[in-house]
C-alpha cells in the first residue's frame, strides 16, 4: 500500500507539472524558435549570401566582354583592359559566403549555421559578427549602416584599366604623369568599348542600328590635335556623335 501511495502521489505530482508546462506556453514557444531558426536560416543562406556572391561574382561576365571589345579597338598604339581584384577587408565575407552555399547544396534544408563545425575558426567568427549585427539592440544605427555596407556587392572588389604600348603596362590610377589632355584620352577608349558592347558593335549578326552616343563638356583638357583624333576615332567605329564642348 505503501509503494501504491507512493506511485500515485509522483504520478499526480508528474500531471500537475505537465500542465503547468503545458499552460505556460513553453512547448509552443520552442517549436516557433525551431521554425524561426530555420526560416533564419533559409533567408540568411539564399537571401543574403547568395545575392551577395551571386552579384559580385556575376560581374566577370560583363568584365570579359568589356575587356573583349577592348581587346579589338586600338588608339594610337595604346591598348586598354578592365582588371579587378577582391578588397581585403571583404575577403572573409566572401570565404564565409562561398562555404555557406557549398554547405547548403548539400545539406539542402538541414543545414544548421549555428551548430555546424564545419566553419573553421575565421569563417565562425564572420558568421557570428554578421548574426550580432542582426541581434544589435544597443546600437542599431550602427549596426544597419555595416549591414549595409556587407550586403552592397559595389563595395567588394577595386576596378582600374591598364595601358599597354608594347611591353610596357601601367595602371590608369598610377598614371599620374601625362597632360591633362592625355590622362582624359582613355575615357573615350573605354565608353566607346561600353557602347560597342551595347550596340554589338563588332557583331555580325546582331549589329544596333542606332548607334548613337552623347557626350557633354567634352574635350576639356584636350587640344585641337588630339580632339581631332578621338572624333575621328569615334567615327571610323560607326557612331553617331552628339557632343557639346566648352
């Protein structure tokens, strides 16, 4: 009778607390979390990461048939091509974006950010700043404005052209010795190889026909000589030129 006594008492004790756990809501609130994380996690994968990767490394394309046109135009010997290289201090975004979607090909939707060691330790570290950043109550003004800065796929990389005459190569931004005239020359060269990619210039099948490009307060630094040869450059390519010059 005893141990019969006994066994009712911790039963209906058991009861009691399985209710009380029950009203507070307790079971509701963990399976809203679990469903929360997840949906977190979908988001933070597809919505961030890959837009972000996918827009900064999408740029290639448009980088290789800039630097195609280029290839095809020459300006009084000179020969220009695009070149950009990933910013160091968004490196580690990159590494932890590019591991996030080889994980989430292959964990499809059991992917769990936060309780994988599959990050090493740099790639944790990333992953957490980002989610504190998320978190930030304190400073939240603070917190949109790096947010932002994470997620603006213009931020990643560092554009220059280069000049080659021969075997000599430099770059545009450390090309601080030419005239004003000769420093302005190349950004002909490149809108035209722009424009060329737009109206498939150098297309056979596909060739624009307006080919029409506007430029105003052209010429500034220029003298008449050189002037004399970026229009006639600009002509010998087909375009239809509508300029306003000081």
């Amino acid at each position: 009778d005893t141990v019969i006594f006994w066994m009712e008492d911790i039963w209906r004790k058991m009861r009691e607390q399985i209710r009380t756990q029950k009203d507070t809501g307790l079971p509701e609130r963990r399976a809203q979390c679990e469903m929360a994380e997840r949906s977190f996690t979908s988001s933070f994968t597809t919505d961030f990461c890959a837009t972000v990767l996918s827009n900064v490394e999408g740029r290639d394309d448009t980088i290789m048939h800039l630097n195609t046109n280029l290839d095809r135009i020459n300006f009084g010997g000179d020969k220009y091509r695009l070149i950009s290289t990933l910013k160091p201090e968004y490196e580690d975004y990159i590494a932890l974006f590019r591991k996030i979607r080889g994980l989430a090909e292959t964990r499809k939707a059991d992917l769990d950010l936060f309780n994988t060691d599959e990050f090493s330790p740099a790639e944790h570290d990333t992953l957490f700043r980002i989610r504190d950043l998320l978190l930030d109550e304190r400073d939240t003004e603070h917190a949109l404005v790096e947010l932002r800065r994470v997620a603006d796929y213009r931020n990643y990389r560092a554009y220059d052209f280069t000049r080659s005459r021969g075997e000599d190569t430099v770059a545009l931004s450390k090309w601080g010795t030419g005239s004003g005239g000769e420093s302005e020359t190349p950004v002909y060269v490149i809108r035209v190889a722009v424009m060329a990619s737009a109206f498939k210039i150098f297309s056979q099948q596909k060739k624009a026909h307006f080919r029409s490009i506007f430029m105003d307060e052209v010429f500034a630094t220029m003298d008449e000589s050189r002037t004399r040869r970026v229009l006639h450059f600009l002509k010998e390519l087909g375009l239809q030129i509508v300029c306003a010059a000081p």
